[in-house]
C-alpha cells in the first residue's frame, strides 16, 4: 500500500515518539526503526480500517484495538527476499497483545504491506532460535496466518477474554498453521 501522502506525518510522528521513547538501541543501533514502526502501525491501521492516528508513547504491549483484541504491530524492512524472514519474538520478553501483526515497509518506496499474524500463544509455543544476538521466538513469515483471516474473527463482548474457541479461525477455514507444512528451518 502507498504511503507517499502520509510520509510527512509518519516522519513527524516518529520523531515525536523518538522523544518520549527513546533508548540508546533506537539511536545507535537502528537508524530507521521509529519511522519503521510507524509506517508499519499505519499500515495495519489502514489494513483493519482504523482510523489512522498514531500514538506517541509507549504502547503498553499493544499498538491497536480491534474487534475487542488487542494487536502488537511488528515491521521489517521490505526486500526482495522477505519470505524467507522471521516474525520475532524476544523469549523472555511477555506477550501483552492477543494478536501479532507482522507488517514489511519499503523507505525507500514508501510503501508497505499487512503480510501475516499469529495469535499470543502460537508466538508462546515457537521454536526458539539461540543463534540471534538476544535468542527470539521465531515463526517464519510463510507460516504466519494470513492476514485476511483477521477478518473472519468475531467481536469480542465487552473487551472480555475470548475463549480458546473464540480466538481459533471460523469452521471450514483452512490457514497456514493447519495445513500440512514442512516446519521452517534455522539458518545458523
């Protein structure tokens, strides 16, 4: 999805944020990671069709709302060979969100796309990969749900939990993490 006429905002947004949420990783280490994420959060808002207004402080473990859940947006840069990636998880890192939402933005192009989920407890049961600098939970962007699957989820009552039925995708749905697949292997 385009987002050249929103450049501006996203830029100014995630200066703002940079401000109230800085760390020495986001200067140092990650030139982009803020206008990254944000990129990514609007994607995904425009994606479940929210409006489109970006927080500017820490999330608390959710970047949005929708259909009484709670979603964590995650964005990497958008290469040719983005397929062969890995939604990440820290593993000692807590899972506050029900949902993940795994989002690929181009700067460069100013574009992004909604490529995949998985709810809390499928990022809780990944395999976890020690070979990364902080060993993460990894699900490989092809074994992600797809991300119209989202739309298939019933509103939750009330802002209460779902139960374990509630959360699963509808009868007669076929998703990735039900088909037979090879599992993902690690590179070292």
């Amino acid at each position: 999805m385009d987002l050249s006429a929103n450049w501006r905002y996203l830029k100014n947004t995630a200066r703002r944020r940079l401000k109230n949420n800085w760390t020495p990783r986001q200067e140092t280490k990650f030139k982009n990671l803020e206008i990254l994420g944000v990129a990514g959060e609007l994607a995904a808002r425009r994606y479940l069709g929210l409006p489109e207004k970006i927080h500017l402080h820490f999330d608390g473990g959710a970047d949005l709302h929708w259909r009484g859940r709670t979603v964590d947006v995650k964005t990497t840069n958008l290469t040719k060979h983005f397929q062969h990636r890995f939604l990440q998880w820290p593993f000692d890192k807590p899972i506050i969100a029900d949902i993940i939402l795994m989002t690929v933005v181009d700067i460069e192009e100013k574009q992004a796309c909604v490529i995949g989920f998985a709810y809390k407890d499928e990022v809780l049961n990944a395999e976890i990969n020690h070979t990364r600098y902080r060993p993460c939970r990894e699900i490989a962007f092809v074994d992600l749900r797809p991300a119209w699957e989202l739309f298939t989820l019933s509103q939750r009552k009330n802002g209460s939990k779902a139960s374990k039925q509630s959360s699963q995708p509808a009868e007669g749905i076929t998703t990735n993490a039900s088909m037979d697949r090879k599992p993902a292997t690690h590179a070292s």
